[in-house]
C-alpha cells in the first residue's frame, strides 16, 4: 500500500447555492483510494456520483472537509495533468480524425507533432483501434468513439482515470465487451481508475472497491472490496460470490433508500 494515495478525502461536503435555496450534494463523505484501485460510484439518481468525481478532477469545489489528489489540492493535481476524464458521452470533434482528437491533448500541450502522432498510435492501439486513425467520428460505432475518448484521456499518460458512465448509453452487448477491454486496459496500464455507473453487474465485475451512496445528500454507505482475479471474464457473473456482492450492493442501495425516508 502506497504511503500518499490517489485520492484521500476526509469530511468532505459540498453545497450548491441557488435561487431556491441551497442544495445539499455531499455530505460527510470519508474515503481513501489506494493506487492502482479501480474504484465504483454507485447510487440513485442525483445522489452525488458526479459531482463527487467532479470534486477529485477539480471540476467542483467542495465546501466542507479535506480532499488530496495524489497528495496535493485537486486544483494542483489538475495543474500537474495527473488525471485523465472520460465524458458519459464520447465529446470527440467531428471535424478532426481519430488521430487528431486524441493528440488534441497533447497539441494543447505543445509536444512535437513526431510524439503525438507515436502517442495516438500507441493508445489507439491499446484499445484496439489500430487502423482508425484517418477515420472521422461519425464513421465509428458509439463504442469505438467511446474507446477513442479513453485513448485521448491516456494519451499525455496521467496517473489517475476518472470515468463518469462512459458506456452508460450503449446497448448491453457492446457494453459487456467494452468491460472486458477496460479490464484488459486496467491490467495492463496499472492506472487508478474511479468509474460513476447505474449498473450493479458492472460495479462487481469492474471494480476492485465498490462506493455505495445515499440519495441526495450523498453519503457513502457502504464499501465492499472484490477480490476477484485481475483476468477475469463474464462469466464470474454466475458464481456465488459475485451474486453475493451485487446482492450487498444491493441491499446498500435500499438501505440508503429507507434512511432517507
């Protein structure tokens, strides 16, 4: 276990100010990410998934509590590059190709064109769009522009991953895949990844630390470790332990319900 953490969080709330009065996002949210995690937000509707990610990225800023990003501000963590963000929907430009979206990044930065071009070559490689890159965005799948978006996000090689339900509108089939290349993605890249989903099987197949929230205010509560084999497959669905997991989830999930009636 790493001494500094990706992401430690303690008391952490946030409320948004409007004209109806405020509105309580977070509330006394307490949780430490190891590195190399692959750490699920789940929970209802408006529980706070996404803002809470939004808090690590620096998106959002809490008002209460303490936050570290690899053991400084998110604000300096965002400075430093070290995450890389993962939109529900894939936001690629239709007007560059898949090469030029994911060196986009890298152009902001100012790397040589040389580097660029070998950086999207290996991470649209990595996610098995080796060939795609003169394509434009609207001649790829909903998933496959779904796996240029992650390719872009690890292309100037952060340390973190944040993913907010990035196959959240896709059809179940192409989802089930996406989730076996993410795993493949995960083991090869040794990245801490921090991922928002609905879905509680792919909560438990995905992830090595399950978050279960409340309903707003977004409490944690619950979190469940998995510890199943990095090289797994679909089928660790059937077993016991895997239902028995997703039936916890589950239960956290009503429970959560119940405390705020």
């Amino acid at each position: 276990m790493s001494a500094v953490p990706a992401v430690d969080i303690a008391g952490l709330s946030l409320t948004f100010e409007t004209g109806d009065g405020p509105v309580y996002a977070l509330s006394d949210v307490n949780l430490r990410i190891e590195r190399g995690d692959f750490v699920s937000f789940i929970g209802p509707s408006g529980c706070g998934k996404t803002t809470l990610l939004r808090v690590i990225a620096d998106l959002e800023k809490a008002t209460g509590g303490k936050i570290e990003v690899n053991g400084v501000s998110p604000e300096a963590a965002r400075l430093n590059r070290a995450y890389g963000y993962v939109f529900q929907a894939a936001a690629l430009y239709p007007w560059r190709t898949i090469e030029r979206n994911v060196t986009l990044p890298l152009e902001i930065m100012g790397m040589p064109a040389a580097e660029r071009r070998e950086r999207a070559k290996t991470y649209l490689e990595l996610v098995n769009l080796a060939g795609f890159e003169r394509k434009f965005p609207w001649q790829l799948s909903g998933g496959m522009q779904q796996r240029a978006s992650i390719a872009r996000a690890l292309s100037f090689e952060p340390d973190l991953l944040l993913m907010d339900e990035p196959f959240g509108a896709l059809d179940e089939i192409v989802r089930d895949h996406l989730n076996e290349q993410l795993l493949r993605l995960w083991a090869k890249t040794e990245k801490t990844v921090v991922f928002v989903t609905h879905s509680i099987p792919e909560a438990v197949f995905l992830s090595s630390k399950i978050v279960v929230m409340s309903p707003r205010p977004g409490r944690i509560i619950d979190v469940i470790e998995t510890d199943f084999p990095r090289d797994r497959s679909l089928d660790i669905r059937e077993t016991a332990e895997f239902l028995a997991i997703a039936h916890r989830v589950r239960e956290g999930l009503r429970a959560g319900h119940a405390y705020e009636d």
